[in-house]
C-alpha cells in the first residue's frame, strides 16, 4: 500500500485525499517509509523533519474533517532545496558556514507552499551556494544518479530530482542560474520548469531586479509541476519584478491542439559540442512533434556573445550574493566558488556596461526569433550523467572545456534571454542513462510551454519510469 501511495502523481493524490479516499496521514507516512528504505544509499534529503510532519498531517486531516478550506496542495509532502530558508529546519547551503544555521522565517517560495498545503518532511541536498551542476558538499557529501550509483545526479537541484525519480517525494522545489531546475531533472528523468523571471517571485534575495536565477517546480510529470507552479506562482510586494498574475491559472487542465504550430529545431546552438549519444536520442523526438501536427523546421537564434553575457552577469550574482557570505572565511569555500568571486571583482565598469547593453541586443534577438516560431526544442543538458567523482565535465566530444560551466550552455544561453523553459523526459543512452529535452517558450508564455510539454509527454514513445534506487 505504501509502495502504491508513493507511484500515484500528485494531482491524483491530491483528488484522493480531498474525497478522503487517503489522508494525509497515509501520504506522509508512506513517503516517510519511501525515504527511510532509500534515502540511505542516494542522499537526496539530508534534513529530515518526520515527527513534525506528521504531526502537520494529522492537523491537514484534522481541517478537511472540520470543512475547512484545502489548498492546492493540501497533504502533499515536499522537502525544500538547502538552498531555500525554511523557518526551524536547518538550512546549511551545502556550506560548512552554515552548518548549524537554522533561519527565523520561511523563504517566500517556502511560506507559499505551506499556505498551500504542502507538508515539508526535510531538505534536499544541493552543491555548496548552488554552484555548479553537480551535487556534492562538505556538509553531507555527494548524491547520486539512482539510475546508476557510479553517476551524478546533477544539480543544482539534485537531491530534488533523486527523491523525485525514486519516489520519496511528489513534488520538489528547486531553483536555476544555469540550469539548476534543468540539468538534474534531465539526469534523473523528470520534470524541471524554469519559469520566466517575476512568475515565481524570488525574497530574500539580495538583488531584488536580478532575473537571472528563478525558483521554479519540479515533479514527475508536467501536469503535476503545473499543479505546483499555481501554487508558487502570483505577485508579491517584496519582489520588484513580480508578474502581477495569479497563480490559479496554472492548475486547469493543459489539453491543447498544437496543428500547425511552429517549432523550431535546434541545429548545432553555434558551434557547442554535444555528446552523441545526447544528440541522437533529442534527434529521435523530432517525429513526436510532428505527430502532434507541428511544423518543425531547422532553425536557431544567432548565439554570438550569449556565453559572454551570461558568464559577466553570473560573476556579477556571485559578488553580490555569495561573496559578502564567506568575508574572512574563503579557506571554508571551494576553489569554483572563489573564481567566481574573483572574476566578479576584477570586471571593470566599461565590461558590466558592455554586457548589460549586449544583453538586451541578444533578448531582442531572441524576440525577433519567437515571432517566427511558437517554440525552440534543444537538448537540456550537452552530456548524460557522468562520474560523479569527477566534479565537472571536461571535454565533450574531444572538445575541451574552458570552465566548469561551459558543458552547460545549452542551459544556461537559455537563462541569460529570460525566456520560460522546461526539461521533459524524452529517452535514455544505451547504457540506461536518461536523457532530457529542453522546449523554451516565448517571453513569459509559461502557460503555452506548459501545454506544449504536456502534449509532447502524452504522444512520446518512451515513458519515464519511478525507479527503486
């Protein structure tokens, strides 16, 4: 029974537990028993809160008995990304300064998902401050693919898309600079949204008019992250760039008819290497768009100068967002972290003036391009998972990389226009190994991506699978 709790999606959970047909007590039990069979061996959720969430759960079932009003996602169990406050629980941003750090308030992107009726049952491990794709940490160490133990799980949000793919969550919560929300739920055959800048509105956050990293929902399928986005979603006065829409939206059902829109299929991202076995399976669902009764045609925006841009604005959110964190403490801090901090410093005003203007050359490129297409389908991440003893890929077909992020631009050149994007599952390598593809939608037209996601995943050959980790 708890096995077959932990299979059901999250809108159907949600169905269930507003008949009474399961309470909430059931739910978060069975997800409790889930984590303690297989948290052991991944390390996806490294703060657990058990005695108090079920205390929680008892209270849900307690105002659904009375007639109380239920949210969207009322009993449905969630652990925040260590990166997010979360008032009493520890929050340590995979960082040994943090260690025993236990924040007085919620995050906004915490307190909205309480209100709405989640029930948070602990964290999910993420790299130290976000940084990089990987997820590993002084504090608790690495978390792997469930897929295959020897790989990453990628990251940001790592320990997010494990507890996804293994079942110990419905839904999770993640954020994405570069790929964040993107990259592990490629790896681990999931769904991760990075919604349009101010649709999820960001407090604290120590750059308030940045659009440059998001928190967004990750899930199973896309139906149960648009659940979780109308519960994220809506304004805000703490964020100055809060779209002024509500949320609901995102929680009627996504069914569309997609004859004779226009796709546009990435063709080689201007020069950047990708892994063939990357390549051939995003190639193969070429076809399932053209099921759907889309015109797909070869065609991408002009990338020159978008790896440029993003790395100076990236710098720029490591100065401001981390840097102040480590003063006198940089011994404490990995080697990346600290590039990024030193890149930051020593970038000039003329070079912050150049990127800031480039940057909006290259959203109006990106503008102009969406006019003609409705979408732009490419692959989430360049690599499938790799070791995840090795810290970053190096190399992608004989192509040696210059940073730590460069076998992320698939990901990040979508960041730095601002535009919606999602990764969906969409097939595995040879050896198993899965893979994601990206659809990015046009400027704030998170819905539209939604719908066009939701279609590709009913009409794809290859379906995801909840694995035993």
């Amino acid at each position: 029974m708890s096995s077959d709790i932990c299979r059901l999606s999250a809108v159907e959970l949600v169905r269930l537990i507003r008949a009474k047909e399961l309470s909430a007590r059931d739910v978060v039990g069975a997800h409790l028993a889930r984590i303690e069979q297989l948290n052991g061996g991944l390390n996806a959720i490294v703060t657990l809160v058990a005695d108090d969430a079920i205390a929680r759960a008892r209270l849900a079932d307690e105002d659904l008995a009375h007639g109380c009003e239920a949210g969207p996602l009322h009993g449905l169990p969630i652990a925040h990304k260590d990166l997010q406050p979360t008032r009493g629980i520890r929050t340590t941003f995979g960082s040994p300064i943090y260690t025993d750090f236990v924040p007085s308030e919620d995050s906004l992107t915490v307190e909205r998902l309480r209100l709405a009726g989640a029930i948070v049952v602990g964290k999910t491990n993420t790299p130290e401050f976000g940084a990089g794709s990987q997820t590993f940490n002084p504090v608790f160490g690495n978390t792997v693919n469930p897929y295959d133990r020897s790989k990453t799980c990628g990251g940001s949000s790592g320990g997010a898309a494990v507890a996804l793919a293994t079942g110990m969550l419905p839904i999770a919560d993640g954020s994405d600079m570069g790929g964040s929300l993107r990259n592990p739920a490629s790896f681990c055959g999931v769904v991760g949204l990075r919604p349009s800048p101010g649709r999820v509105p960001v407090w604290p956050a120590p750059t308030g008019w940045s659009t440059l990293s998001v928190d967004g929902p990750m899930a199973r399928n896309v139906a149960d992250a648009a659940l979780m986005l109308s519960a994220m979603a809506g304004p805000d006065p703490r964020s100055p760039i809060a779209i002024d829409e509500p949320g609901r939206r995102f929680a009627a059902p996504l069914d569309r008819d997609f004859k004779g829109v226009r796709v546009a299929w990435w063709k080689d991202l201007g020069g950047v290497p990708v892994d063939r076995r990357v390549r051939d399976v995003v190639h193969m669902q070429r076809a399932v768009f053209e099921s759907l009764g889309c015109t797909v045609e070869e065609a991408e925006p002009d990338f020159t100068d978008f790896d440029a841009v993003f790395k100076t604005a990236r710098a720029m959110a490591f100065l401001t967002g981390v840097a102040p964190r480590v003063v006198g403490r940089r011994d404490q801090v990995k080697e990346t972290i600290l590039w990024e901090i030193d890149r930051g410093e020593r970038l000039t005003a003329a070079e912050i003036a150049w990127a800031e203007t480039k940057r909006t050359e290259i959203y109006h490129r990106m503008r102009a391009f969406l006019q003609r297409y409705d979408f732009f389908v490419l692959p989430v991440a360049q690599v499938p998972p790799f070791n995840v003893d090795q810290p970053f890929v190096t190399e992608i077909e004989g192509v040696a990389m210059e940073t730590y992020i460069d076998w992320m631009k698939s990901c990040y050149y979508i960041s730095i226009v601002g535009n919606p994007a999602i990764s969906v599952p969409c097939g595995f390598t040879p050896a198993g190994l899965p893979v994601g593809l990206q659809i990015v939608g046009r400027h704030r037209d998170d819905w539209g991506l939604l719908q066009m996601a939701h279609a590709f995943e009913g009409a794809a050959p290859v379906r995801p699978r909840q694995i035993s980790g």
